[in-house]
C-alpha cells in the first residue's frame, strides 16, 4: 500500500495528465457531432478488421444450426424463382432487380461480424462495404425481420444502427388494423420495443403482428418487426402504451441481408420538389 502511494504521489502530474486528456476526447465525442461521425468513419475500418478475426472463431462452432436455417431459406428462394423465371442472380444479392417487373428492392447478402446489444447506442458492423454496393441509410433484414440501418461505409465493411439504438427508429404498423406509428427502443432490453402514435380507438390484443409500414423509404412494406406483448391505456392519454416483443435475436445475429431501394434517389427527388 505505501509503495502504491508512493508511486501515486510521484506521479500525480502525469496520471492527472492523462485523466484529463481521457475525458476531454469523451467530452468532444459526446457533445460534437462532427467529431463523432469523424471517429465513427476512421476507425470502421480498422475495428471491422479486428472484429472479423474474432467473429470466425464463434462463427465456427454455430456452423450446424446455420446451415439449417440456410437451408430452409434456399428452399423457399428456390419455390419462388421457380414461378418467376426471369429473375436474374448476382454474386452480392439474394434477388436483383427483374428483367421484366419493376422491382423496388434489392437485396445483398451480409454476414455480422460485431454486434452490441447491452448499451444505450448498439451497433452492427458487416462485412459489406462500398465495393459491394451498400450505402448509408440502406436497411438491414435478417430472415426473422427488420434489425437496422446502415450508417457508415467503408470499402469493404459497413456500420450500422440496431434497432436497439435509442437514436434511431422504424415506421411500424399493426397488421391487421394498418394503423401505423414510431416504433423505438427505451433502452432497457434488448427483446422488447415500444410502439407510440396508436389511438385508443383501434382495436387489437396481446399477440398482434407488427411490421414495417409503408411510410418509410428503407424497407419494403410488411416486413416482419415483432409482436405485441403488453398494452397499457395511460389515464388522461389518447394514445396506447404498446411494448413489442421483437422478432429477431439480437443475441444471436449471423447473416444478415441489406435491402437496397432501387427507386429511393427518385422519390426523395420528387418530394424535395414539392417541399420547395
């Protein structure tokens, strides 16, 4: 213990150097916004390449069970390219735009290489990037529903917010009434969302399907979000309190696909006229 103090007080300068110099960069990076997306962009890269190292390794030993789900998936790809023989299949994408229909979206296969789920602002980093044709403010999809939208890309990698980010949110509908609202994440766990903007008026139940409305430009309409778990009527409110239990695992991401709107540029085109 004395020579821990000793070592304390002959060097008290530098370690009160360093302890200022530690909560001056947090102080930038959480009041500047510029500072941060500067960070965020320099260190993708190298943090993705760390994190890819490190995911091969518990990729591995969940080989089995994703192959399963892979191989549930390829059948149902199969059935459905099977009535519809005239679309095309490239390296990067699950189904690319059609030769005869107009399709919308555009799907590029992904695989998740760091995931965070117990902080306040959780990310997911992909092994997607630029070279790959991903962009910001693409979304992102597994085969249980919706999870993200991508944020920062690099050449070869890409970052994004989860749903699980309390600085970001998805337009939400109920299924079966189509009333539509915000769905955001209070921060607290990671297997449930709230759904606002619901009146009282609409009737559902414990158990109601949630999915993607048809208000946002990131995802296509009806994409799987979760389901409802709980409601509460807040005395002098006109709006439900509605908690959803969502569909994906955020525990448990392996591949993911990111949806690319092939129409997006021409609709924000058009609206930027009306608005000016």
């Amino acid at each position: 213990m004395r020579g821990l103090l000793r070592f304390l007080l002959k060097n008290y300068a530098f370690l009160l150097f360093l302890l200022l110099e530690v909560l001056s960069f947090t102080l930038i990076y959480n009041f500047n916004s510029y500072q941060r997306s500067k960070y965020l962009n320099s260190s993708n890269k190298v943090t993705a390449t760390i994190y890819n190292s490190f995911s091969a390794v518990g990729n591995y030993f969940s080989l089995a069970s994703v192959n399963r789900k892979l191989a549930r998936e390829n059948a149902q790809l199969k059935s459905l390219i099977a009535d519809l023989p005239f679309i095309r299949i490239t390296p990067y994408s699950i189904v690319s735009k059609a030769e005869i229909t107009d399709s919308l979206y555009r799907f590029i296969s992904a695989k998740v290489i760091n995931n965070s789920v117990d902080k306040q602002d959780n990310y997911i980093t992909l092994n997607k990037g630029r070279k790959h044709g991903v962009k910001p403010d693409q979304g992102i999809v597994s085969s249980d529903g919706v999870v993200g939208v991508v944020i920062h890309v690099s050449e070869s990698f890409s970052l994004g917010f989860s749903v699980l980010n309390k600085r970001w949110g998805a337009s939400a509908k109920l299924k079966n009434s189509g009333t539509f609202g915000p769905l955001a994440w209070d921060g607290s766990d990671s297997r449930y969302a709230n759904l606002s903007g619901i009146p009282f008026h609409v009737e559902l139940a414990v158990g109601d399907t949630v999915v993607t409305s048809s208000y946002s430009s990131v995802f296509p309409e009806g994409i799987m979000i979760g389901t409802v778990h709980s409601i509460e009527m807040p005395p002098g409110d006109n709006y439900y309190q509605i908690q959803v239990e969502l569909a994906v695992n955020f525990r448990a991401l392996s591949y993911v696909d990111i949806v690319e709107n092939l129409k997006k540029d021409e609709l924000k085109a058009l609206e930027n006229r009306i608005i000016k």
